[in-house]
C-alpha cells in the first residue's frame, strides 16, 4: 500500500520529467536502435576492410620472396646485379674479354683497339682486385690505344692455384708467360701498374728491360722512399703555403663579418 508521504508527493519521474515506461522512452528507444545498427555495421565493415589489406599485403610479400628466391636459384652468381653492372660498363668502355692458355694455365684480359704506331699498353692492378677496377681509368684514353688489361695470376678469372708462388718475381715471370703467349713483345710496350701490380711492373722491367718503352708505377708496393727527396720538398712547401693562405683568410675575413 502507498503511504500517505507517497501520495501527496505523487508518481515519481525521471530527469527530463517523464514518467517510467511512458511513451517518451518508447519513443527515443525507437529512434536510437537504427543509429546504434548502422555503427556496428561501419564498424564490421572496417574490420572487413582491415582483413583484406592485410591479407593483400601479405601476398605481395611471399610473391616477392618466391620470386627472389627463384631468381636466385635459377638465375644464378652469373646475373647478379655488381656482375651486370661490369658488363654494362665493359660494352660502354668497348672492351673484349679474353682468354689464353700455356701448359695449362688460363690467363684472363680485356683489350681494345689493335697494335699500331703508338705503344700497345699493358696494365696490372693490385692485390685483391681484378681487370675491372681500370674501367673507369681508360675513359679518357684515346679509342685507337691498343691497350691489355690483366687479370693477374690468382685473381679474377685467371688460374689461381693453392701450390702456386705468389712472389713477385713469380709473378712477373708469369706475365711474361702472358706477354709471349699474345705476342706483346714483339714491339716495346708500355707497362702501367698500381700498388701489388707496381711493384710487379717494377721487377718486369728489371727482368725484361728489352721489352719495355715507358714505364708507369702508381703508388708501387715494396718501395722505399727517401724523406728529404726534391719532390718531398716541393710537396710539403705548397701544403705550408696552402696553410698560411687559409690562416690569412681567417683571419682578415672574420673582422669584417663582424663589422658588419
């Protein structure tokens, strides 16, 4: 039974002063539902969304491990892409790669142009490098030089042995191998070598001083050079000059920034 305090203060309301139940509530329930369904279908449809792009993304992915796998198995060391880069830069520079064989050894080379009233030219690298590393050296030479690049004994694509001696003068004598086998000293040429291949140069010449014109020796390995040469001293009075010309511009440059 209602109590007395309950029916002088009457039927009790919500907030907005409607009443539990009423039609009001009825009402707002009916308006509300349909905006309630459509969020939970954006929200389903962006979860859709999401499933997808990860699962495309997830097929590009083992596509691309698929085919780089392949192409690696089958293609193979031969088309790698430093190795296709060489050849490009070989067909740029005009070179031919070449190979010639005495009592079973192979030697490797890239020429140009053919022997004629200049001086054939006969270069050697250094330790560890190979042929490749003149490329960008001989841009400039003119197109008619006849000029050999070699791959030295145990590098690159020339025989490498594990018995062989690899000595310097070992070396040389192999060259010279090299030089008679393709007929090079039939004329004086010039020999052009750098670092390991200087100093190779360097004996070659001491060896078979007939067989050379011109001899060229890029920062030769094995070399002593005296300290106190005329071209030391030249060097070292142009780095001073050098030296005290930057002082000077530090030093009359700087107060008049600041004057200004």
């Amino acid at each position: 039974m209602e109590s007395q305090k309950d029916k002088q203060m009457g039927p009790r309301t919500d907030r907005a002063g409607n009443l539990p139940g009423s039609q009001d509530d009825l009402t707002k329930a009916a308006i509300l539902w349909p905006h309630r369904s459509k969020d939970r279908m954006r929200q389903a449809d962006m979860g859709h969304c999401l499933i997808k792009v990860l699962l495309r993304t997830m097929n590009l992915i083992v596509s691309g491990l698929i085919f780089t796998f392949l192409f690696i198995y089958h293609l193979g060391p031969s088309l790698k892409i430093f190795q296709i880069m060489m050849w490009y830069k070989r067909q740029k520079r005009g070179v031919k790669v070449k190979y010639v064989e005495h009592d079973g050894y192979r030697f490797c080379y890239f020429s140009r142009g053919k022997p004629g009233l200049q001086p054939s030219m006969l270069m050697l690298h250094g330790f560890s490098f190979n042929k490749d590393i003149w490329l960008n050296a001989i841009k400039p030479f003119p197109k008619d030089l006849h000029l050999i690049c070699l791959d030295m004994p145990g590098h690159g694509e020339t025989t490498r042995l594990l018995e062989e001696n690899y000595t310097a003068a070992t070396q040389a004598q192999r060259i010279h191998q090299f030089v008679k086998c393709i007929g090079l000293e039939r004329k004086p040429f010039h020999l052009v070598g750098i670092s390991m291949g200087g100093m190779v140069a360097g004996l070659y010449a001491a060896l078979y001083p007939s067989e050379i014109c011109c001899l060229s020796l890029l920062c030769p390995a094995g070399l002593r050079y005296p300290a106190n040469n005329d071209l030391i001293k030249h060097l070292k009075k142009q780095e001073r000059s050098i030296h005290s010309h930057n002082f000077l511009n530090l030093v009359y440059t700087i107060p008049a920034k600041n004057i200004e």
